[in-house]
C-alpha cells in the first residue's frame, strides 16, 4: 500500500532509515535470533583474558530478550572438551559450543584461520532445524561478524552487528608501548560495515566514529546505550554511607580509609599505571594520607598486558607504593558490587573505551568515577556531579582529582548519591526493548524489500 508511505525518520533508534509501509510494530519482532560471540564465551569470568564488557553485554541482554519473547541461541568456541555441546544460561536462552580449532592455546590473533571451521558448526546447528528456524543473526565483535556475514545471507535473514571496539580508533589513541592493531583487523572491520543490515553504536559518539572511520552508511547506524543491571548494582538499602561502612567490613577494608578502586582487565589501554602514578603523586604531596589509603586493583591480566603479567606490581614497588595496592584477581559481579560500594571513588584512566560498563556499575553502588574523558565515558559519567571526566592521562591530573576526595572524604557520599541516580536511566531493559524493535524494524525492511 503506497499510500502508507512513511518516512522512518520518525521510528525506532535509527538515525535515519528508508522508506517503508508501515511503522514497524512488536508482531516484527524476531522469534528467535542467533547471536554470536566467536572468541569469548559468555559463560566465562569477565575482567580477565578476553572476557569483558562484550561477555556482560550478550548475557544481560539476551536474558532480557528471552524476557520479552525473544529466544536467544549464543555460538561460542568451545574452549575445552568439557564443554557440553549446548548449556541453557537460562530460559530461553541457550549457549552453543562450536569445535573450531583445539581446545585451548589460541590466542585471539590465531581466530581469524578458525572461521571457516567456526561457520561450519555453525551451519550443522543450523542444518538440524526446519528452515526459519532464526529469524535474525545478531554478532558481537568483528570475528563474529565474518562468520554472520555467510550465516545471514546463507539463511536470507538480516544480519546485525556490534563493533564493540573499533581497530582504527585504538590505534588512533594507544597507550605508549601498545601494540597497535593489526591491517587485516581494520580490513576484516571495513568489509563487516558494509554487510551489516544495522550496525549497533553504544553512544552517538561511536556512531560518528563508524562514518567517519569506516564509511558506514549513516540509514543502518542505530544507538543503543548498553545498560546496567540494577537489581545487582545497588547502593545498600541503608544508604550510601552506611552501605560504604557495610561494604568495608565485609570485604575487610579500614573504616576510615581513602580508597581508590581500579576494576577491569589490566592491559596498556586501561591504564591502571596512571592510577598507581597518580597515588604516587598524591602521597608526595600529602605524606599524612599513606598511614590510611588502600589501593585495590581487581582483574587481570589480558591483551598485551598478557606479556607482562607481574608489571603492574614491578611499577608500585618502583613507585614505592606497593604496601598500599592489593591486587586481587577477578571476581563474580555480586562480590564486584561490594567493590565499589566499598571504594571512596573508583578510577578509569582509559586511552579507549566504547563505553565502559565499570563506570556505570560503581555508580550504581553509590561510588562517584573519575574517568578519562574518552570514548563512551563522557556519557557514563556527568562531570562534575557524579565524578570527574579528565582530559589526557597525565598522572598529575588524576592525583588533582583525587585531591578532592582525600581532602573531603564527604564527597564521595554527596556524589555517589547523584552517581546512584544517574546510573538508573542506564537499565537493560531499556536497551533490550530498543534493540527489540531495532530488530523489528530490520526484518521490516526485508519485509517490504521483498514486496518491492
Ligand atoms: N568484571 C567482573 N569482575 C571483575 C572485573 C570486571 O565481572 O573482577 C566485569 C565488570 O562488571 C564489567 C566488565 O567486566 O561488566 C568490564 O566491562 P567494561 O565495559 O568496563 O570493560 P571491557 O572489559 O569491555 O573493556
């Protein structure tokens, strides 16, 4: 029906799209999407390795799909022959293992030989379903969108793609000594944009970087804010001060401690080096603070901070400050969450971030952040009442920041508690009923192109 030409400007989170009959409504939506996530399984422990924010991101929002009516299949690599050949997350939400390669001693690097064995469990999966069996093919990171590529035009159903990090803008702003990353990955990028039915940005900022940098057409960009999950990450029922006391007991911290909190991988491009610098520099000038400061660092090692797992630690007794840091290694997010309610502030000095989950989850405990102004940060964190964005990662500046919290330890309460209000507009419901109707709006599209 022409006549009910519409321009859909006015629909979904697309920026811009093309035309269409009708508005896309819920009966669009897909029924089951395959969603892939070649190099990290969402059953491993994030904050270590090649487990992260990407592996937070597809659980949450495939439980929150499976919520609302929308199955859920996760390909993974299988990375051990323990693995059963598929596990239910939860319901409606099943995780796939494909045998692509041996079990274990692949690095990330090695992956791009193993897609084609990757594709081809994938294909058999498939191969056992009656045809329709996914409606839509949703990969996360570009390895899996080569293999969604072939898997979409295979099964005629639209692919989705999310970058997750982009090759051109890390390099673009490494830390020093990192390594960039390499031609072939850019390549692999550019060639994932252009097959990519829609392309999902975490913020307007990685949608202007995917035009820019990759060309993308501006009618398949979509911004869908990455949520937190806030039945998790909660400041304690008795408020932000007592949950910090609370907090501190539990994990053994000292009452009246300044504490600076790093959680994440620890690799060159997160930068816990400027934190610990940082310290360095705000104990020379205020030697009194050392007797009641602690450091936690909590993660591990991953990407180039692989080649030198013991660095950080060399660095804090060269900086004289290892008996205030504790390193501790990656935990379980419900321990995490009493991190951060326990930290005065936490710390993310990235060099690139496309968002930074961390900084949403501190300040859902009630923790303000101080962050590096980059990436997605600036939309995470509202500089100058839930924390402090700094531009750069010149140590003074983090120490001049952490000034404000050592000199009034109160700050931390009055921020955390607008941190903790702010953070709330960041659920995963929200980012899952936009992507919901992202999808429908896709295989709208294909509706309409098909009638056409
Ligand atoms: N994380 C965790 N346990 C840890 C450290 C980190 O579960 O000990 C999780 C954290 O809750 C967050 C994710 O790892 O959801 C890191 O995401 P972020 O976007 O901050 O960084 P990325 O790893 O994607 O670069």
């Amino acid at each position: 029906r022409l006549e009910e030409l519409q321009d859909s400007r006015t629909h979904g989170s697309t920026l811009v799209g093309p035309p269409r009959l009708r508005p896309p409504d819920a009966h669009d939506r897909p029924r089951r999407v395959a969603m892939l996530s070649v190099h990290t399984s969402p059953l491993h422990q994030p904050g270590t390795g090649d487990a992260g924010g990407m592996n937070v991101y597809i659980v949450e929002l495939a439980q929150r799909l499976a919520a609302i009516g929308i199955e859920v299949e996760i390909f993974t690599r299988a990375t051990s022959a323990a693995l059963q050949p598929s596990v239910e997350l939860a319901p409606g939400v099943l995780v796939r293992h494909v045998a692509a390669g041996p079990y274990e001693g692949l690095a990330k690097e090695d992956l791009p030989a193993q897609l084609c064995a990757f594709t081809h469990g994938v294909m058999q999966a498939w191969a056992g379903h009656r045809p329709g069996h996914y409606d839509l093919v949703h990969s996360h990171y570009w390895l899996s969108g080569h293999v969604g590529r072939l898997a979409a035009q295979r099964w005629g159903v639209p692919l989705v793609h999310a970058m997750h990090t982009m090759a051109k803008v890390k390099n673009a702003s490494l830390a020093e000594g990192d390594t960039p990353e390499p031609a072939a990955r850019v390549l692999g990028e550019s060639q994932v944009v252009r097959a990519a039915d829609r392309l999902i940005a975490n913020t307007e900022k990685e949608a202007e970087e995917l035009l820019r940098h990759y060309d993308a057409d501006t009618a398949r960009v979509a911004v869908v804010h990455p949520g937190v999950n806030l039945e998790r990450f909660r400041p304690d029922a008795r408020g932000v001060e007592a949950g910090r006391a609370a907090a501190r007991s539990r994990l053994g911290l000292p009452q009246d401690a300044m504490i600076p909190l790093f959680v994440g991988r620890i690799q060159p491009l997160k930068a816990p080096d400027v934190l610990l610098r940082a310290v360095a520099e705000l104990l020379a000038e205020r030697p009194w603070l050392r007797e009641r400061i602690v450091v936690p660092v909590v993660g591990g090692p991953s990407g180039s901070g692989l080649a030198r797992p013991e660095g950080l630690q060399k660095l804090a007794a060269c900086l004289g400050i290892a008996d205030v840091v504790l390193f501790r290694p990656p935990v379980g997010q419900d321990r995490l969450a009493d991190w951060y309610r326990a930290a005065s502030v936490l710390v993310m000095p990235s060099y690139s971030e496309s968002f930074g989950l961390v900084a949403v989850e501190a300040q859902a405990c009630g923790t303000p952040v101080i962050a590096a102004e980059v990436g997605g940060l600036p939309v995470a964190v509202k500089d100058g009442l839930s924390g402090a964005l700094v531009p750069g990662h010149d140590p003074r500046d983090y120490a001049a920041a952490l000034s404000g919290f050592a000199d009034d330890p109160a700050r931390s309460t009055r921020m955390g508690e607008v941190a903790a209000r702010h953070a709330r507009s960041f659920g995963w419901d929200t980012a899952a009923a936009t992507t919901a109707d992202m999808y429908a709006a896709v295989l709208h599209e294909r509706r309409l192109h098909r009638i056409s």
